[in-house]
C-alpha cells in the first residue's frame, strides 16, 4: 500500500486518538500526570465520593465495636477508644499510604498514586491527612471538580493523584498484593459487621438494663448499694475500694472505702472525728478545690452520716463535683465517693449519684426485680 500526500497526517490523527492525547507519539505510555488530566471528570469524582462513604461507615462500625466492648469491660474503655482512634490514623497513613487503597478506594477501584504511577508513601499521606483536616467535604468536593487534574488540595501539596486502577502504567500493583488486599479488606468488612452486631446487642441491652437497678456488694459481701442498670463494676477506681461502679460514659462514677473500728480505734473515737480527717485530706490532695456545700449530718437507713461537697479538679483539666459521704455502721467507718464531670452535672444526675448514696446498707437478699452484682 502506497500512501498519497497528505495521508500521513490523517494517519498519525487517527494512531493518536482517542488512546494518547496531547501529541505524544503512540508507542510511549502516558505520564500519569497525563492520566489524571485526561481522566473522565465525574466518573473520577463519584468513584472518591462513594469509596469516602464506604471508608467512613467501615470505621464507624468498628468505632461502634470498640464503644460496645467498652460498655461490658468499662476499664478497657478508654484503651478500646483510644486504640480506634490510632487505628484510624494508621488506616490512612499505613495502608493507603504503602499500598495506595483504602477499603473504599479497592471497593471502586481508583487508586492514590505519586507522580511515578507508585503508591505515596507514609510521607505524602501524612500530608494529605493532614489537609483533609481542614478540608471539609464541600471544599474537598469543589477542589476535585475544579481541578485539571481531579486533586483536592491534599493531593496538590503532596503530588499525588487519585486515577482508575485500570488506567494506571502496568505492573503498578502485583496480583499477589491484589489477593493480599482482597483478604485484608475483606477481614475489616467482617469486623465491622460483627462490630455493627455487637453495637445492637448492647443498644438492645441497654435500653433492658436502663430501669432495672443492680445492687452491688463489697468485697466482703457486707455491704451493698443500689444503681440503676447502666452502670457497672469499675475495678480501677482505686486499689483500696470495697465498691466500685461507674458509667464511663455519662462520666459518674461511686465508690466505697471501708475501714475496720478496730483497725482505726486509736485514730478515730466518733464518726465525726473520721469525718473531719476525710474533710481535711479531700481538701489537701486536689486542686482548685473549693466548698458547694457544707458539712452537715444526715442518716443514711438508720446509720448517722456526714457529708459534704466540693469543686475539684485533676491535672488542670479535669473538673469535677463530688460529694463525699462518711458513713459509721456496727463495726466500721465508710467512706462514700460520687462524682461527675463538672460539664455533664446537672440536677438529674445528682439526684441519681444522692439515690446510691442513700441506698448503702448492709447487705440483704436481693428483692425481686434487682439483680446482685459482686
């Protein structure tokens, strides 16, 4: 075949569309760079959107996991939360920033990318990151629409592009990392369905528990006080204590120190000689401390009772109010600790902390309809 003057343009035209643009000879690849400029604007877009949900509902389901298991082991909780929060961090900046996928990303297939067709690194991620902290959804949005190259503006400061997993330069992932991912992903899927089961089972739970009171007993099963269901055994309140219940996340918290008469004879003659000790170290080992309310005497079923209730904080940072209760039965001297954080206190929530105060007794059969905790 013999080509006519002026065939060869018509040629060349028709080798360079529509598969390589901007003039480049047919047999080299594009840049990814190039890529990402001849991308298909919305598809590109929507795919970021859709794998931006998917990502987010995937870490809310095992945040929900975490909260859960908190509320059946309250001294895990904050670990539980605080590990989430890591992991979440991590999620980003180790996974996507080594393998260029979120489970989002995988699910729709587009990819974060450097200027080389390879995953970002940890590097570039951490700058991503820490622009999609100021960028909003409707920022992030506006800045892909507008931008040539569909970069919100993560991926301008770090030269990174988000392209179809189809479109990037061969050999850009391997088919062994391909399945690795599918399983890894695959897993955090489960998780966050079995996270998303156990979250019902305890709202379920919960809303059971939430009129049914509990009644906790000592250590030596001498004593007890009565809670409502949403709360539960707190072992680390203090190493001494003889009860010990919170509620981690209303932040409230009760707790008991008991002392044999006999232990404390030749300290403490009267309940109010203890009480004025107890007055003078809660006032000693905290900060900003300042007085609500008076010392006054009470009775507590049959037992006489002292208490009083002060401002506190812990570290600066940590207001609280906690009303501070010493109690005199047979043969021993209690003290009686609630308190709540300054910003969740309010009239309900003392007169919830004044109703197990008011509970504590020596211990008694369970009546019907309350449940014993040890």
């Amino acid at each position: 075949m013999q080509y006519q003057p002026g065939d060869w343009p018509r040629l060349e035209k028709s080798m360079i569309e529509p598969n390589v643009r901007l003039n480049q000879p047919p047999e080299l690849p594009l840049s990814v760079e190039n890529i990402a400029f001849i991308s298909n604007r919305e598809v590109i877009f929507f795919k970021r959107v859709g794998a931006t949900i998917v990502d987010i509902i995937l870490l809310c389901l095992l945040f929900v996991g975490c909260i859960s298991l908190g509320y059946y082991i309250p001294e895990l909780s904050v670990v539980l939360v605080g590990s989430m929060m890591l992991g979440a961090v991590l999620y980003y900046l180790l996974i996507e920033g080594l393998t260029g996928y979120t489970a989002g990303k995988f699910v729709f297939r587009i990819q974060v990318v450097g200027a080389d067709g390879r995953p970002p690194g940890i590097l570039k991620e951490l700058i991503r990151y820490l622009l999609l902290l100021v960028e909003n959804g409707i920022i992030a949005a506006i800045a892909v629409l507008a931008s040539g190259k569909k970069q919100r503006l993560g991926d301008r400061a770090a030269n990174t592009f988000v392209l179809n997993t189809k479109e990037l330069p061969p050999g850009s992932i391997s088919r062994n990392k391909n399945i690795i991912l599918t399983i890894a992903f695959s897993f955090m899927g489960f998780a966050a369905v079995i996270s998303a089961i156990i979250g019902v089972a305890t709202l379920i739970a919960g809303i059971a528990d939430y009129d049914k009171e509990k009644v906790f007993l000592s250590n030596n099963k001498q004593f007890q006080v009565t809670a409502p269901g949403s709360w539960r055994v707190d072992k680390e309140l203090n190493d001494e204590q003889d009860i010990g219940i919170s509620n981690h996340f209303a932040e409230k918290y009760f707790m008991v120190l008991s002392e044999d008469k006999g232990d404390v004879s030749e300290f403490y003659a009267t309940l109010e000689d203890y009480h004025a000790e107890i007055e003078e170290l809660a006032r000693e080992n905290y900060a900003y401390v300042y007085v609500l309310k008076e010392s006054r005497l009470i009775s507590i079923n049959g037992n006489e009772a002292y208490q009083f209730q002060l401002h506190m904080e812990v570290d600066d940072d940590y207001p609280f109010i906690m009303t501070i209760t010493s109690i005199e039965t047979e043969s021993h001297f209690h003290q009686m600790y609630a308190w709540v954080l300054e910003s969740k206190n309010n009239k309900s929530m003392q007169q919830e902390l004044t109703d197990i105060i008011n509970s504590f007794k020596e211990v008694a059969r369970p009546a019907s309809g309350k449940e014993w905790t040890i």
